[in-house]
C-alpha cells in the first residue's frame, strides 16, 4: 500500500474558509450537539440497563472458583516467560 501525499488529502484553505462561511457558528454547534444527543439516545441503552436490574442469580464469589486465582497467577507467568523469550 502507497500512502498519499498530504497535498492530495489535505483540503485547501479557501474550500475550508467557504464551508465555514456557508454555516454559522451557532448552525455547527447545534449540528455537534444533535449529533452527541443522536449519539446518547441508544435505542438498546434502556433494556441493557434493564439487564442488570432484573438478573435474579448472584455474584459469582472467590469460593466459586477456588483454584481460579492459581491457575490465573500460571497464565500471567507463562505469558511473561514468553515475552521474556520473545524479546531476548
């Protein structure tokens, strides 16, 4: 892959300066504020948060798993003693 020259990505000032001068100042913060409430009004963000709310089953606890954190101090072990190899 050929990267492009920034001249060729670059947009001249003056098309910068007439796409400034065609909106106002208050057009392109209403437009930014628009688009940030699109943005929080995620259709999915009320039955997400619902999912939290209507779980019935409790937190998993350290006793649960009595042998997760040894074998999770062998993972970060192994992956250390990896890198180590790795990197010399």
């Amino acid at each position: 892959m050929t990267a492009n020259p920034i001249e060729r990505l670059d947009v001249p000032l003056a098309d910068l300066m007439a796409d400034l001068n065609r909106e106002s100042a208050a057009e392109r913060i209403a437009a930014g504020l628009a688009a940030e409430e699109r943005h929080q009004c995620d259709p999915m963000d009320a039955a997400i948060a619902q999912l939290a709310c209507t779980c019935r089953t409790r937190a998993p606890k350290d006793t649960d798993y009595p042998d997760w954190a040894a074998w999770l101090a062998q993972q970060i072990a192994k992956s250390d003693a990896t890198r180590r190899t790795r990197n010399a």
